[in-house]
C-alpha cells in the first residue's frame, strides 16, 4: 500500500468537496424525507391517511413547494427512489423543482438492514450489488449525494467488534463508490438509543464506533473532504433513570466527535433518532454553542423532528396543506437557527446556557 | 471479651499481596453499610481480576474443588460427581447478589488507596464493570479518573501553550558522539553535561519560547557547575521536564529493513520513578521508512501498536506521552507520496489509540512535516509542504489531540523555521497547536559556536536563544526572518498548492 493508486482526480475531488460544503453551508441542514415505503406506512397510519404512492406523493409535495423561507434552512433534501420520479400536481419533477431552488438533491442507497448470524440480534446493511451503476444513474436523475443508514445497538454485549467491523466496512466500500460517481457520500452509523445505559456508556461507545468508521474510510481511500457525517448525538438511553441537560449532551457529543472524526470531514448532520422536534433543535443548538473547539459543520439531517407537526396538521386533508407546509417551515427556520447557536426556544432561556458548559465538561 | 470482638484487631501480613489486602480491608470493614457485600462490587475487586463468575460453580461447590478445578480444569464433571448438593439447595446466588437495593459506596479504605493501576475513586456504579471477556468491549473499564485526566491535560496545554515549543535534547550517547564529532569535541559525560548547561542556562528570555525540555537518562541526574541539579534549573524557569523512555530501534524479522521500538518491558515502573523525579512529559520514536516496499503494513501496524502501548503506561502514572512516528525524508519520493504515507501512518496510529483507550486530550503527536525525500529531484516551497502537512494532520488527527510539535529530522535551522512558520499561516481549519520539538533545529549554531571550548559558552547559549525566539514566532506564524515574508503575500500562494 506504500504508493497511491489515485482513486479520485483533482477535479472529482473539487466537485465532491464543493457539494458537501453547499449541503452545509451556514445556517442550511438537510430535510431527510427519505423514509421507505414501509417507513411512511408508520407515519401516515396514526394520521389516519392511506399508505398509497399518490398519498406519499402529496405527502412530499407541502414539503418540497414550501416558499422561499427555506431556501436559507435547507441545503439538502434525502429522497427516497419512488420521490425522485414523482412530480408535483402541475408535472414538475420533485428532483428538478429542489435543484432548481439551489438545494442539493440526494438519494438513500442502501436497502435496508440484515441480520449478522452469531450475534445478538445485530445487523449490518446490504445495497453493495449494483451500487455503481444504480450511482451512475442517480447522478443522471440529478442527485449529488447519497445516504447509507448502519444500525448499532447498545446492550449487555452490543455492539460487539464484529458488528462495529463490519458497518465500518460497509459504509466504507458504500462511500467508495458513490465517491468515484460524483456523489457525496452521507455515511450514518446510527448508534439506537434504545436501552438504559447513560450518557458515559453511550459516549463511549460512539466514540469506539467513530473511531472505526475513520479507520474503514482511511483503508478505503475515502476522500473525507467530500463526505458528510450523519451520527447520532450522544445522549442516555431511553430507559436510562438518569436524565441530562442540553449542555451535557452536546458537551458529550462534542468531545465524542473530536477524539474521532479528523477535521477534514466537511460536515457533521446529527440524526435525531426519536427526539422530539423542539428536543432536536435546542440540543443542537446546545452543541453549537459548546466552547470547546469544533472545526467541522455542525448542523442537522433531521426527518420526524422536521416533519412530525407537518404531518399532524395535515392529516390528509388538502385544506390543511398550507398549514402543514408553515409547520415544517417553522421546524426549518428555528434547526437553522440552532445549527447557527442562535435558536431561542420558546420554553428555555438560553442566556445562562454557556455558563453550565463548564461543570459538565465530559472526560 | 466482647471488646476484643468488637474491635477485631488484625494485622494483615506483609506477604499477602496489595490485591489480597484489599479485598480482606473491605470484607472486614467495621461499618456494616461500608463493608463489601455486593457481586459487582466483589468482580471489582483486583484479586478477582481475570476469573469469570461462574454463578453455578459459586453456589453449589466447595473451595476444595474450585481449587482441584483450577489445576485440573477438564474434571468439572468428575468434580461435581459424589457431592451433596442438598445443603444449599435453596441458595440462589443470583438473588443474593442481586438484589433491588443500589450498590453502596466503596468503602473509604478502598477509595483512598493506591491498587492496581485501573480503579478508580468513586461508586461502584453498575456501568463499571471489569470486562468480560465473552461480551467484547462494549463496557468502559475506568482507565483514568477525571483528576488525573485532568491532570494530563493541563499539562500538554503547558508544554505547547501559544508561543512555546519543545527544546529536544535527549540525544543519546550515540547520537551525541556525533553531534560532538562534528565539532572536534571528545564524547565523555563531563562534555555532554557542559555542552547541556550551555542549553540550561539560557536566561528568562526562553520561557516565552520553551514549554518544555526532552532529557536523556543520564542528563536527568546530572547538575550544573555549581551543582544545582539540571531539573531543577528548568523548573524554576517554568519549563516542564521530559524523558526519553524508549530503548531504540530493533529489526522486523521478514521486513525490508524495517524496524519497531523496544522500551516497554518495566515502562510503568520507570515512569513510576521519572515522575518522582521530576518529569512531566515523555517522548518515544518509531521510524518508518519510505521505499518501493516501504513501509509494509506490518510496520506501520506494529509501530502504531508500540505507539500506543507505551501512551497507555505513561498515562497511568501522570506522564503526557509524546508520540512520534517518524517517516524518514530518506529517498526520491515526491511530496504527494510523503503525504500519502503519513495519512496512513497517522490513521494507524490513532486507532491504535483508541484500541488501547489512550486519553487524547493528555497526549501530544511528534510527526515528520510532509516534505519530499532527500534525493527527489523536484523542489517545494514552503507553502506546498504546509499545504501538504496540514492537510495530511487533517484528515487523520482528531481534534482532541491537543497540540502536534514537529520534528525537524534534518532540516536546517532556517528550513524548519521557515517551514513551521509557513504552517501556522496555513488558511485551512487547524484545530490544535502546531510547534515544534526541534533537537538540531535548535542546537546546530550553538554546538557550532561552541566546539568545547569554555570561552565560547554564552555566545553558544545566546544562539541558542535566538533560535528558540525565532521558532516560537514561527509556531505564531510571525516569523519574518529568512527569504520568505509570509506576513502578506503568502496567503495567495497557497491556494496553486492546494493537496488535493
């Protein structure tokens, strides 16, 4: 391996950098609509609103033709493959309509999770078969950067090595050929926050799993300059008796983050895994005010905490499109805030903030 | 009668070991609710590190078979034959140890004594166990208390605290038979002391300059002429002493040439000692070598591991690890290959960081500056080797990595100023300190100045002044000295040298 067999050209790597500072640039974070078929079927059904394609379609509509308002939130928006051909009522391509407002278009790639024999109940994910070609495509479709969800879970013997190996590796060769294809590579090794471990254990283990993903990228030549890294925030698990404030948590995140991902990396889009919407906002705005030193974007890749009110106010009702698009405009405007350090959230005062920073350094 | 009872005197022999002690302290604790009666308090203990728990053994079998187990491991079966089981048949160990109520403190004598490098003071909370092996990793084992983090990052934020480098004068006796060589001076331990004190004895002017100063073993313990010891001398001018601890370079059997470093055999009892006396800090190199072959992956993959091995001991006894592996400028490469090798070199060895829990913010890195190799015909700026070492320490060091010192490794002393200064004015986001750990760097004027003669040793001493003031701008980026001003045009230069 003592000499480098150039997996990228000077000018591929300009263009991969380029797509992923627009995706983060300041105060813009990604609107990740991408949810399976399956997925939207969890989130159309407590609204009381039929699974079917023409549903999902409407569904993405209020998203995609909020106004202008968005323009400065919203870098990037993660489709799923259905979306990208879908288009709105008057014909226009969903991909097209969002390029065209100079947002970066993008695609989740992966299918889905499958179980590693001999553990106890981990996954890894599958979607390698074909990835180039299905890229190449893409890419044709209009879409700049792609999205691979890996699934960890803590637990008495979770994640084990095997487990962390084998994602790495995976998000590696998935970032790898969506690299040599023009496409910025999302990598997210979600770590589920399902369990009562606290925010120690949970710190740990991300930074044992980051430090994993960088070494898979490093074998693989990824370039990091031109990916984006969607992690978890570090926080206790749901049945963990301990709770933590706003500023343990972005102070855990933030030490997690700099003990492992090199400062090359573009950008870091938190996921919000379960968080409410309000939670999501405010703990990111916690994380971009954290004193310590962060030299990459921090900002959000956020679906149910940018959607969730949207969706309640719909309810399938064509009346109540325009008040789910302020819904989801509102979620945009404050993320965006947060992803600045400026959200003010209604119930906190966020003042005094800093100050707490200090106590609750995380070693 | 009863007050013998009560106070239940007992002396623990001196023969039983620290772990044995321990245990016995906290079994016999007088105070009821201080006394150690929990199972995860018990797996805690350092006597039982290394055994696993077997509830069914525990509960159903005598010590004298746990004991015939132990020397002959293949006779469960034979062992469990022939046994009344019906004494404890309604003892449930789980439910005993387990139990709802919450796990107490450790007792006071537990908390407050010095055991096995691992423990730390504090609850016995149910997140720290010891591992067990069968379930991998997934649990911290506490490796420092958050004192002794503490600790070990305030004092690589001292060493590298804006303005100051690190004076390396750890040269060996072989190394310094060189140096000395060079300058007709005969290599004895009087001349190696005097040529030291002319370093030493530099005047508050480096202060500002120096965070702190690498020893070699034998200077550690040698003094000035009027017999002030040499580490005293640098503390009471605020710069932190540290040692070399490795033991030099020995082959890799089935390489080209290649090398790991030997050092840690009773590593943690002698930084047990140079911490006693007097030192904060320490430094080890590694080598790699860069050929057509080199390095392999064995190389890069053993030295990272010896890398960390060592950061791990040195961070048990208060000791910030310097960590330095060295890719030498021998050969014809180009810059983009030098870059190339140090991203890998860097990576392998933060991982191997990580392996072995090594607390980042309490070490410091000593890499090589990306240059090309010695005999490579094409020439670089300055710019281009910065562009090419910071981004290089970008894509591969974590920000936590509280400060990179270079090495200058045959550079002259202009050339790694130079270089130094062009770094810090680098326009990419460089999240730690960048400055220097220079040996001759720093110390090619004077040893020159000096050649042994004693007449000549403030005028060595003030060269070396000089150079410490000129490296300190450098690692402000405010250097002006030299063919290159990079206080204005610089910055335009460097985007053509951009290190795709």
């Amino acid at each position: 391996m003592t000499h480098q067999y150039p997996a990228l050209t000077t000018e591929q790597k300009k263009e991969l950098q380029e797509i992923a500072e627009r995706i983060t640039a300041p105060g813009k974070g990604i609107l990740a609509a991408d949810e399976s078929t399956g997925s939207m079927g969890k989130r159309l059904n407590p609204i009381g609103v039929e699974n079917t394609e023409e549903n999902r379609r409407r569904y993405r509509q209020l998203l995609f033709t909020a106004d202008q308002r968005i323009d400065s939130c919203i870098g990037g928006v993660i489709f799923f493959h259905e979306t990208l051909y879908q288009n709105t009522d008057d014909g226009t391509n969903f991909s097209q309509l969002i390029k065209d407002r100079g947002i970066v278009v993008g695609i989740k790639v992966d299918k889905g999770v499958v179980p590693l024999a001999g553990t106890d109940g981990e996954t890894t994910t599958q979607g390698l078969d074909g990835l180039s070609e299905r890229c190449a495509q893409y890419k044709k479709d209009g879409a700049d950067f792609a999205k691979w969800r890996s699934v960890l879970k803590i637990s008495e013997n979770t994640p084990s090595e095997l487990a962390i190996m084998e994602n790495a590796n995976v998000l590696a060769r998935y970032a790898s050929i969506c690299q040599q294809n023009g496409i910025v590579p999302i990598v997210e090794p979600e770590i589920l926050p399902d369990g009562e471990h606290d925010l120690k254990r949970c710190q740990y283990v991300s930074e044992k799993v980051l430090a994993a993903v960088y070494k898979a990228l490093s074998d693989h030549h990824v370039y990091l300059e031109g990916t984006l890294l969607k992690p978890n925030m570090v926080t206790p698990g749901h049945s963990c008796p301990t709770k933590v404030s706003h500023e343990e948590i972005a102070m855990a995140t933030v030490t997690a983050l700099r003990r492992t991902v090199p400062p090359a990396v573009t950008g870091v889009t938190f996921l919000s895994g379960g968080q409410s919407e309000e939670d999501a906002s405010i703990n990111l705005n916690a994380i971009n005010n954290c004193p310590l030193a962060k030299p990459w974007a921090l900002t959000f890749s956020y679906g149910r905490a940018l959607q969730a009110s949207a969706l309640n106010a719909w309810r399938g009702e064509l009346s109540n499109e325009k008040a789910a698009t302020e819904e989801f405009i509102t979620r945009a405007e404050a993320n965006s805030k947060a992803a600045l350090g400026k959200y003010q959230s209604s119930g906190s005062g966020t003042a005094a903030g800093k100050s707490l920073y200090v106590e609750n350094h995380a070693y | 009668m009863l007050k013998k009872v009560k106070d239940c005197p007992y002396i623990l022999p001196e023969t039983f070991s620290s772990a044995l002690i321990s245990l016995l302290t906290e079994l016999l604790c007088k105070t009821p609710v201080n006394r150690l009666r929990n199972l995860e308090c018990l797996k805690m203990q350092a006597f039982f590190r290394g055994t696993s728990f077997d509830s069914l053994i525990l509960q159903k079998t005598p010590v004298k078979v746990i004991l015939e187990l132990r020397t002959h491991p293949d006779w469960p079966a034979k062992a469990l034959r022939g046994l009344s089981l019906d004494i404890f048949d309604d003892f449930d160990c789980d439910k005993i140890f387990h139990s709802p109520s919450t796990p107490t403190e450790l007792s006071p004598t537990l908390a407050t004594m010095d055991l096995a490098t691992e423990q730390t003071t504090g609850q016995c909370d149910s997140n720290q166990r010891l591992q067990d092996n069968q379930s991998g990793w997934t649990h911290q084992s506490p490796t420092l208390s958050e004192a002794q983090k503490r600790e070990l990052h305030e004092t690589a934020l001292r060493i590298v605290s804006p303005g100051k480098g690190i004076l390396a004068a750890d040269e060996s006796v072989g190394s310094m038979a060189k140096r000395l060589a060079q300058v007709g001076v005969e290599n004895t331990e009087e001349n190696r002391r005097q040529y030291r004190q002319i370093l030493f004895s530099a005047d508050d002017r480096v202060s500002g300059c120096i965070g702190g100063i690498i020893f070699f073993h034998e200077t550690l313990y040698q003094n000035s002429d009027t017999g002030i010891p040499f580490v005293k001398m640098i503390r009471t001018g605020g710069i932190l002493v540290g040692i070399k601890v490795d033991k030099g370079v020995v082959p890799l059997a089935g390489t080209f040439g290649e090398t790991t470093t030997q050092g840690l055999d009773g590593l943690s009892d002698r930084c047990a000692q140079y911490k006693k006396d007097g030192a904060v800090f320490a430094k080890w190199r590694c080598v790699l070598k860069v050929s057509e072959t080199n390095p392999s992956t064995l190389a890069i993959t053993e030295n990272a591991n010896v890398l960390a091995r060592y950061s791990s001991i040195c961070q048990q006894h208060g000791i910030v690890p310097i960590i330095e592996p060295e890719i030498l400028p021998d050969g014809d490469h180009d810059l983009k290959r030098s870059q190339y090798i140090t991203e890998k070199v860097l990576t392998a060895v933060y991982k191997a960081m990580s392996d072995h829990h090594v607390y980042l913010e309490g070490t410091l890195l000593k890499p090589n500056m990306v240059t090309s190799g010695h005999s490579c015909s094409t020439k670089y700026g300055p710019e281009e080797v910065a562009m090419a070492t910071v981004t290089a320490l970008r894509r591969t060091v974590p920000p936590a990595v509280t400060g990179v010192a270079f090495l200058s490794g045959g550079q002259s002393e202009e050339e790694a100023t130079v270089h130094l200064n062009a770094i810090n004015n680098c326009p990419l986001a460089k999240p730690w300190i960048l400055s220097f750990s220079f040996g001759r760097a720093l110390q090619a004027s004077a040893l020159r100045a000096w050649r042994g003669h004693k007449e000549n040793e403030k005028v060595a001493t003030e060269q070396f002044i000089k150079k410490a003031e000129a490296n300190s701008l450098a690692s402000q980026g405010k250097y002006t000295g030299g063919d290159n001003n990079y206080t204005d045009a610089g910055q335009r230069s460097y985007g053509s040298s951009h290190a795709y």
